[in-house]
C-alpha cells in the first residue's frame, strides 16, 4: 500500500503500459478502500494513464492495437467506478454529436474516435451510420452540443459533409458549433475548402483537437 | 520481351527493353466507364464452356469477365493465378438475412454479416458494414478451423493434372503468373473483425500464437502441392495483408516479430527452397515502421505504397535498395484530376524509379469510380511514353 500519490501513478502507468485487465481492476479496488474520490482516481489515474496512450500512439510508439486495447482497459475501470458515482458526478468535457454521412456506412473509425472520447470525458451522442443531414441539426438542436464529429470513408460521400455544413448555416446554428471532419478520405485541405473547423487524420489527433476547443471556450 | 520477361526482369532488379505498366479496376469502375464511351464490347471476356448447372452436356458461351488491360496496354495482377482455394470450405451459403427498403443485411461466404446498402450505386465498391464476424474466442475458432482443412480434395481444381498445369504456366506470357495468399493479419481480421482481432494480442495472446501457427500450417499445406509442381514457373506470391491504416501499422513492430514474424518465415523458407523468391504484399495503409520486419520475414515486394498514407517509392528505394521491388505508389487522387495534376505526378516519380530499378508503375490501389473513362485514356497515354528506355 502506498501514498495516494503513487496509488494513482501506478493506475497511470498500468493503463499507459498496457498491463492486464486484473492488475487495473484490484489498483482501483484499493485505491476505493483507501477513500481516494471517484473523480480523482478517473481524471488523476485512468485518464492520466489514456493521455500517455495517446502520446504513445502519436509517436508511433503504439499502434492500433495498443489503442483499442487501452480503451477496453479503461472500459474495464470505468464498469467498477460508474455505479459508485452516487453523489459525485463527473464533470463533462462537452458534447459531441457524432456520425457517419449519408451513403456511407462505415463506422470502425467513428467508434475508436467516440470510444476514446467517451473515456476522455465527453458526452457523445452517436447518430450512428448513413445519417441524414436533419438528423444532426436536429440532435445538436436537442443537446446544444458544441461538438460535430461527421466520418466517411468514400471520396464518394465526402460531400455530403458540406451538405451538413451548409444545413448548419442555413438553421443558423453554424457559429454555435464546432465541425470535425474524420475519416479516410478527409483531408485537412478539403475540410478547409468546405468550411469545416477542422480535420482529424486519426482518433487521438481528434480528441485533442476537441480538448482544445472546450478549453478555449 | 513479352509482357512476363519484363515484369520478371524488373522484379529480379534487371533492366528489361521497357517498363512493364500494372493495373487492377473495380468491377464498378469499369461499369461506369461503360457509360463513359468505354467500349465494353471490345473488352468482354467470353468463353465457350459446359452449360454451368453441369445437367446439360452442351458448350456454351458464358461472360467471364473483362479485359481492359490489353485495350489500354497495361498487365492485370491477376492474369494467371494458381488455382488453389484457401477459403474456409465448405462456403458459408450466401444468403440475405435481413432487408428493408433501403438495406440488405448477408451472410458472407466467410461466415460474417454484411450490412449494405440496396441500391446504392455502387454496392460493392462502397464496402459493406460488417456487423458480425464467426470467430469471437477460442470455441468459435476451433468450429471454424473444422472448415479449413488442407487436405480437402475440393482445394485444387477437378482437372489438377499437374503436367498440364505445368504446361500452362510455362506458356502464360500475358503478365506474371502468381501464387495468391492471404497473410497472418488478413486471415484473422477477416475472421473477427478488426477491433476484436486487435485487441486480442493483449487479451488472449495464447489463443492469438494458436491461431496464427494453425495459419501458417493451413497456407504451407494447402499450397505445397502446387508449389512443389510448379516451382519457379510462379514469378510471384502475392500476399494480401491489409495491415495499416493511414497513421501507421495496425499493430506494433512489437506485435509483429512476437506473433508473425516467425510464421511469416517458415512460409518464405518453405517458397525459397521450392525456389521461388519473389514473394510481394499487399497492403494500403502506411507501413513504413514495419518494413525492417517485412524484409527480415523474407517479402521482397510491396504494392500499392498508397500517397494518402505517406507512402514514398523513392525514399524506400533510396534506403532499401534492391530489398524491395515496389509497384504503384502513383497517387489515385492526382492522376484522376488529370492534366498538369498527373502529368506532375508521373514525372516526379517515374523517371526517378525507372532508373533506380525494381519498380513497376501502377495506382496506389485500385482503379476507382472517381476516376473518369476519358482521365484514365490520358493517364495512359502519358504514362505510356515514360516507360520506354
């Protein structure tokens, strides 16, 4: 048994080395019985432990793989934790409204992406695939999210992420919220042509771009 | 030379008397370029052959394709293959499961559910949804090995007569004869999806060597027969990988040398010491932190070398030398604008790669549909003129 201090050190150096599933639950069991607070075991321990993930990944230190795989570890904490959230909450990061453009149904990217912006503390709402553009303004309408993540694949559905945009102005909410593009064949150029805020090549970069944004705000 | 004397000149790190030029269309492609002006009629492939339901003993003229690479000049991938089958047999009967208006849900020939869309343009370019894959965990795969037995009968053609074989992959000089497999990431991606696959290197890594050496097992017995008939009259194994997306390799270097290196090996040797040496892999995505690995596992070639995932031919050339031969790597997005936009694209590269060797001018991938008849006429035309010494 350590400090409070190194429990949560060690929480964030089990999630960021990838260790198993067992070591990260028995770490939050014992920092629950030394009466750390919920919240600080997720924002000190686990999310501490995600971020160096994704510096990892950045780096080309991790791959795929090791993303996926930290975040079914933090899934794993976050099971233990939820249900002890009584009076504590946890503080949202924001709301995104997320979802792949009509005629595209791909979704493996969009899901890394909500999944890690689930565990870094955002409230998604995912419209899921071959979403229709009213769809999205409707949502945003209904969460007042400050986030719009739109995915495609296809250089053959790109487009249809200015339709969304240009949806947006016409609602007159386009200055009420942020756009990010994602997906394979988005890039930073044409997320610029079309009047997006920005352009996310992979999950990470995304979470970070969106980090920044409710910061700012 | 003939079109195979030139691929294989270029692949063994010779000059030939020209560049040979490869490349692969979608089906859809070649659809939409038929109402392009693309002139189908000259390009349709049919053979005279038993009425397919085999009830009536009568020859009769069946479509089997499309061959647009003679009408432009250029060599398809695929034009003599081993015929060996890897897939899982018996098939997974095709079958819809669920529709509505707007989609249609399958069961693949693989055994997962596909989710498309009904009549959406371009079904099958546009990729399914995959929703459902049959392999989860150990017990699903054990089921499913039971559908990949080597020693099935139905893996090689009725008419394997191997003198005759031998035979027809002496004569192919139309492109390059090829050996087609599929390797350790393709197979269990394919069989349990990309985030399940991924993940279970850190979850169950027991299972992960279990399935991977049972791979390596099922290809080398599967093809042995082939390989130890026809040798060195196969100029190329063509092995598809998909392993990486766009920021870099789907798994670790780590991963890698622990799970795959060693099976990747044991294929190789089993190729060289039967003789054939050019063993090349296909996969998009940036696999730039892998090629070490690549090479150490004994693959010598690399196709498409995508742009979109910074991918650079030269630069590879430049630090591998005649480690790789490398095919494609001209960006599908620039060549399909056309005008200045290809012809820079070309002469930025080709040039270059023609005299440093061992490279094969093709697109980054596929021919897709954003690509227009009369855009892929002028690419052609122009890429044409650089393959000349």
């Amino acid at each position: 048994m350590g400090t409070k201090h190194e429990l949560l050190n060690k929480i964030v150096i089990t999630i960021s080395n990838l260790e198993n599933s067992g070591k990260i639950k028995n770490l939050i069991k014992e920092a629950l019985s030394q009466k750390i607070p919920i919240i600080e075991i997720i924002e000190e321990g686990l999310r501490k432990g995600l971020d160096s993930v994704g510096k990892k990944y950045e780096n080309n230190e991790y791959f795929l793989s090791e993303l996926l795989y930290a975040a079914t570890l933090m899934n794993d904490a976050l099971e233990i934790l939820e249900p002890l959230l009584k009076t504590e909450k946890i503080k949202s990061k924001g709301a995104i409204v997320l979802g792949t453009v009509k005629g595209d149904i791909h979704d493996i990217g969009k899901n890394i992406f909500k999944m890690y912006a689930q565990v870094s503390g955002f409230e998604v709402y995912d419209l899921g695939v071959d979403v229709d553009p009213e769809k999205f303004i409707e949502k945003i309408k209904e969460t007042k999210a400050q986030i719009l993540g739109l995915s495609a694949l296809l250089t053959t559905t790109i487009l249809e992420m200015k339709t969304v945009i240009e949806k947006l102005k016409k609602e007159g909410i386009r200055d009420k919220v942020k756009v990010l593009l994602g997906g394979n064949a988005v890039t930073k150029e044409f997320a610029k042509e079309i009047g997006a805020d920005a352009a996310a090549l992979n999950a990470i970069e995304g979470i970070e771009i969106c980090k920044k944004w409710v910061e700012e705000k | 030379m003939t079109p195979r004397e030139r691929i294989k000149n270029v692949i063994n790190f010779k000059k030939p008397d020209m560049l040979p030029w490869i490349e692969s269309f979608y089906d859809e492609t070649l659809m939409k370029w038929a109402k392009e002006g693309f002139p189908i009629d000259e390009v349709i492939l049919i053979e005279w052959e038993v009425s397919r339901s085999g009830t009536l003993l009568v020859n009769w003229p069946t479509v089997k394709g499309f061959d647009p690479y003679s009408y432009f000049g250029c060599q398809s991938f695929f034009g003599c293959m081993v015929p060996v089958d890897i897939g899982p047999i018996p098939r997974f009967k095709l079958r819809i499961l669920k529709e509505n208006e707007k989609y249609i849900e399958i069961l693949t020939e693989t055994g997962a559910i596909a989710k498309r869309f009904k009549k959406a343009e371009y079904t099958w370019y546009s990729m399914p949804m995959f929703i459902d894959f049959p392999v989860k965990d150990r017990k699903s795969w054990e089921e499913y090995k039971k559908r990949l037995n080597p020693k099935d009968p139905r893996r090689y053609p009725k008419d394997w007569e191997k003198d005759t074989y031998i035979e027809i992959f002496e004569r192919y000089q139309n492109g390059c004869t090829l050996l087609r497999i599929t390797g350790f990431y393709g197979f269990g991606a394919e069989l349990m999806g990309i985030p399940t696959f991924n993940v279970m290197f850190y979850k169950d890594p027991e299972f992960m060597h279990d399935m991977i050496e049972y791979w390596e097992y099922f290809t080398i017995e599967t093809i042995r027969d082939a390989v130890e008939t026809l040798k060195d009259r196969i100029d190329m194994v063509y092995w598809w990988e998909d392993l990486a997306e766009k920021h870099g390799p789907c798994i670790s270097p780590k991963i890698y040398k622990e799970f795959f290196l060693p099976h990747y090996k044991k294929v190789t040797d089993f190729l060289r010491k039967n003789k054939i040496d050019k063993i090349m892999m296909d996969s998009d995505g940036n696999i730039n932190p892998l090629l070490d690995l690549i090479n150490e596992a004994g693959i010598n070639g690399l196709w498409p070398l995508e742009v979109n995932s910074n991918m650079d031919a030269i630069t590879i050339k430049k630090k591998y030398g005649n480690k790789f031969f490398l095919i494609g790597n001209l960006d599908k997005r620039e060549l399909a604008k056309g005008g200045d936009a290809m012809k820079k694209e070309i002469d930025s590269k080709v040039p270059i790669l023609k005299e440093l060797g061992g490279y094969i001018p093709s697109v980054d991938h596929l021919v897709h549909v954003e690509f227009s008849f009369q855009k892929f006429k002028e690419y052609a035309e122009y890429l044409k003129k650089h393959l000349i010494y």
